[in-house]
C-alpha cells in the first residue's frame, strides 16, 4: 500500500460517520434510509461517505426488491480488519476485507452490465 493510500485509509476511518455507518452495516445489510436514522446523518452526508467506502472496497452493494416490486440498495460492511505496525522508522499498514461470496460476486457482475 503506497503512503497515499494509506494516508486515505486513515482519513476515512478517522470520519466519524464512516465509522458508524461501517459498524451498523456490520450488524446487518442497511438501507441508506435505515443508515441515516442509526447513523443521525442527512442522506446527502451518508452518500458521500458510502461512496468513499465502496471505493476502498469497505462495503458491499445489494439490490432488494420490496413487497411493491420497487428495487433499492443495501449496504454490508467488508472491512474487516485494518493492522498498523511501526517498526524500523517505518509504518506498514495492511487492510483486512471479508471475501465476497461467489453468488455476490456473479449478481454483482450481472448488475453491471
């Protein structure tokens, strides 16, 4: 991981709304609307930051279909783990993602054709 990266990784985590809505996705997949209330954050600012987590690979994407036939997403935390060792004068960083599951990954190429 460059020193970029790692610096963008930290920024992130160091966001109080990415944290919480990376914990209330790890409980259980989430709307952007059940994220707004657990997260007590406008649906503009939990966008953004869904969009900074996906981007990172920190959070996946599902569609659902609700009892009226309308499709929406979902979000559920991938990341799992992030490790910082500093030894040597130096700084190393390694982030743990949870693998997505085959049939996740087949939907999730289907839904991007």
């Amino acid at each position: 991981m460059t020193d970029d990266e790692e610096q963008e990784v930290l920024a992130l985590l160091d966001d109080e709304y990415a944290r919480r809505i990376l914990i209330a996705a790890s409980e259980e997949p989430m709307s952007v609307d059940r994220l707004t209330d657990r997260c007590d954050a406008s649906p503009p600012t939990i966008y953004r930051r869904i969009d900074r987590l996906e981007a990172k690979g920190f959070l996946d994407e599902h569609q659902e279909l609700d009892p009226d036939g309308h499709h929406y997403k979902i979000y559920s935390t991938r990341l799992e783990r992030v490790a910082i060792e500093i030894a040597e004068g130096s700084m190393e960083m390694d982030v743990y993602r949870r693998d997505e599951a085959p049939a996740d990954r087949f939907t999730r190429l289907f839904e991007d054709l």
